[in-house]
C-alpha cells in the first residue's frame, strides 16, 4: 500500500480447515458439498441468523469499501462466451453499491445495477483490475471479495494488505482453500474476537 | 465419550494455513521450514513470550490431563528399530508428567523418566493406544498431543472429543496439515479468545 491510496482488503468465510467452498460448485449449489444446502448456510450462519451478534464485522465489510474485484467463478456459474444473461447472484440491487470489476477472459460491456452497484468485466488480468478499482476508489478501501482462488492469486501477488477471515465451525475437507499455492506469508494479528458461531481474525500481511 | 470416561481432547499450535509443522523436517529442525528456527519458534512463541497472556491455555493444556498419546515424529527423529537410545526432546523431566503412549511398529520396554512421566511404546495401532491412555487416566482426560498426522488418524477414526486449536499469525503454504484427509467434521465452537500473538479456538466435535 503506497501514501494516499486505500487500502486493499478481503474478507472470506472459511471452514476451520481453511475451505470457502466445497467440491462440485454448480448453478444449484454455488457452495458446492458445503455441509448444508449448497448456497453457504452453515458456512455464512453467522452473518444471517448471528447478524446482531456479528455487526461490526459485517459492517466493516462494506461500508469503507469503494469498490470491488471478484473472480468470474463468484460472479456466476456462465462460463466461456457471455451467450446468457447474466447479471449475478444478488437480483437487481446487489449489496455491493459500488463498482465491481469482475475478472474474466470474455469482454463484456458494463453491466449497471440498481443500487450504485456496475460491474465492470476486465479480460486483462488481476493488477489491471487493481488498478481500474484503485482509479474507481480514490483513497477508499479496496475489497478483493473472492472466492478463494481470486484472492489466492492476488495474495500470491503481494497485492492484498488486510485478510479479514471469519472462521466457521465445521470442516469440508476438500474444495476451494483460502492460501492453496500461496508462498509463505508473515502476518501481524490485527483484532480478533469469537463471537457464538464465528471467529473473525484480521491479519495485516507484512512485506 | 461414554459416561465416566475422560475425554480425548488435543492441543495443536497451527499456522493460519492450518499446517502444524513445515516441510523438511529433521532432528535438527523438528518442525522443518516453519517460517522461523525450525523449532516451531514463529508457531510457538504465544506460549514462550506470551506465556503470562496465554497462561488460561497453557494451564489447560496440562492440568486436566492424566495420559498422552503421540506419534513417533513427534516422540523423536529415529525411524525403524530402536537402535540408538532417544528418550525424547524434552530433556531428562518431560512436561508431561503422566503416561505417554507412543505409536510405532517397534516395540520398547517402557521408558521411566524424572517427574511421573513414562514413555510407553504402543505396536498394535491407535484404538489399542486410547485403551491403555484410559486405563491410566481414570476418569481424566486424555490429550492426543501430536502431530497433526496422529491427530488426523484420530479424528478420521471419530475419536477425538474436543479441539483445542492455537492458531499462529503466519502461513507455511505446505508441510504437515491439520484436517488432511479427515472427512467433513461437524463442530461447535465452545470458547474462543484471542490474544496478542494467538487465537485460541476450543470446538466439540459432534458426532
């Protein structure tokens, strides 16, 4: 992070063994074999039904945040040629009022949503979509929001400051894993607190 | 656990990866590229510099429990028969003063040490090591102590009640992993506390 910019952040729900989502991710279960539905439950439990209990954190979240990456994958489940509408998980007022830069290998016009929210679609890679959300965010926080294997790259990169994890009470045993292939890294432990169903840590990542 | 049983918890000390012990280890480095000494110094240090803040932790560690179970890595650097004396790296008063059974294929005389601990060499597998802990321990706890190889035999078997975890501001991207090729666990987080250097996170496995 250089003088004057914001910094960039992610936040990702993981199993105590480290996965954010499971084997055999599809359109009808965007988790995969998640130990619940498949849409996350029992993974993201903590900011549905502990929403009271967990505001801070979720709040942190967003509201300092002013714009977004997201890997294609977390976007939806179209892949190659943009040949079907598709304009997210989220409806027509995604949660994000901001712009989204999505990473993908297929061009694609801005797509704007209800809410502030425009996703962007960048074909040339993660410091390009770095840099055009840097451009979109002034001086605010930068949130590379997932999944795993996108935040992977960029941690691999030396391009995120801040891992904002929230530690849910179960294994998957298999799937996407948060720092599959990512060299060692020093962390200095920022905050951290347990609340009944989720442990958030926040590490800064040293250089 | 039955009724009148002593349950079977472990403590682990874990990088933010999950992994309990870096690749290469040897009898000089016991816990390999561990990001620090090779003696687990970086994962460890909450209860070495950290010992006052952590001092909850540490005395759970030790207190309630009256037998040990460990792997033969973590007993010590000798592989195959018993053909040099090692006694462990814990000096001639190890820290655990209560039984110690050690998985191997070899068998050994029992091994008497200062301050109650006896090592004990188990040859016929982890179910027959678990019996023998609890005839020791009476109706006290019995910890799996290590490493995360044993632990993961263990709780693949469904024999673990209780995870203490002890997890480490740093990654070590491989080596030796917690949860590897354990099937999915449902878990309840029972308490969870952060400190400077450390996140400490109980959770009861559910069955």
């Amino acid at each position: 992070m250089s003088e004057g910019m914001g910094k960039v952040t992610c936040n990702l729900t993981i199993s105590a063994d480290g996965y954010s989502a499971g084997l055999n991710q599809s359109e009808e279960r965007p988790f995969g074999d998640d130990g619940g539905d498949g849409w996350g439950d029992k993974l993201h439990a903590w900011y549905v039904e502990g929403a009271e209990e967990n505001k801070a954190e979720i709040d942190a979240m967003m509201s300092a945040t002013k714009a977004f990456i997201m890997g294609r994958n977390m976007f939806g489940p179209v892949r190659g040629e943009w040949d079907r509408q598709w304009n997210g998980w989220w409806g027509e007022n995604p949660p994000y009022h901001a712009p989204v830069f999505v990473l993908t290998h297929y061009a694609r016009d801005p797509q704007p949503m209800d809410g502030g929210t425009t996703f962007h679609f960048v074909t040339d890679g993660i410091e390009s979509a770095l840099a055009q959300a840097r451009a979109a965010a002034g001086d605010g926080e930068i949130a590379i929001q997932g999944g795993a294997t996108t935040i992977n790259q960029y941690l691999a990169a030396g391009l995120i400051d801040e891992l904002r994890l929230h530690i849910a009470p179960l294994t998957l045993g298999a799937g996407t894993r948060l720092f599959e292939g990512v060299p060692p890294l020093k962390l200095e432990q920022v905050t951290a607190r347990a609340t009944s169903m989720v442990t958030h840590v926040t590490y800064r990542v040293l250089r």
